[in-house]
C-alpha cells in the first residue's frame, strides 16, 4: 500500500466549508473545517482504493494567487 501527503484547500462557501485536493480533481464540504476535511480524506480513499494511482501530481509549496478577469 502507497503512502502520499497530500495538499489541500479550504474555504467559506456560504454556510459550508469547501475542501479541495489540489493534487487530484477531488472536493468535499462540511459544516466546519474539520468536516469539510474529514469528508475529503473519505471521499480521496474511495477514489484511490478503485483506481491505480500512479501519476499523482506532486505539488510543493501552493500559493494563492488572485487574478482579475473581466466576462459577460
């Protein structure tokens, strides 16, 4: 069995906490941070126990950066 650390994202949405992995397309929400992270570490081992994982992206030292963009 692998073993990954993987980074991750949380944020305010509304009344909910969105978590989001940045290393695969995989997200969840709770109504706290810890549940929104609890909720992703369950859906991220239902994804990765059905599916042979080789390529995860590794990602060092995320940064947010804001962009302004202007649409209709």
């Amino acid at each position: 069995m692998k073993r990954s650390i993987l980074e991750n994202v949380v944020w305010k949405e509304g009344k909910y906490y969105v978590a989001q992995c940045l290393h695969v397309d995989i997200s969840s929400f709770g109504e706290s941070k810890e549940e929104a992270l609890k909720n992703l570490d369950e859906a991220l081992n239902l994804y990765l126990e059905d599916e042979q994982h080789e390529d995860i992206q590794n990602v060092e030292n995320p940064e947010i950066v804001r962009i302004s963009v202007k649409y209709a």
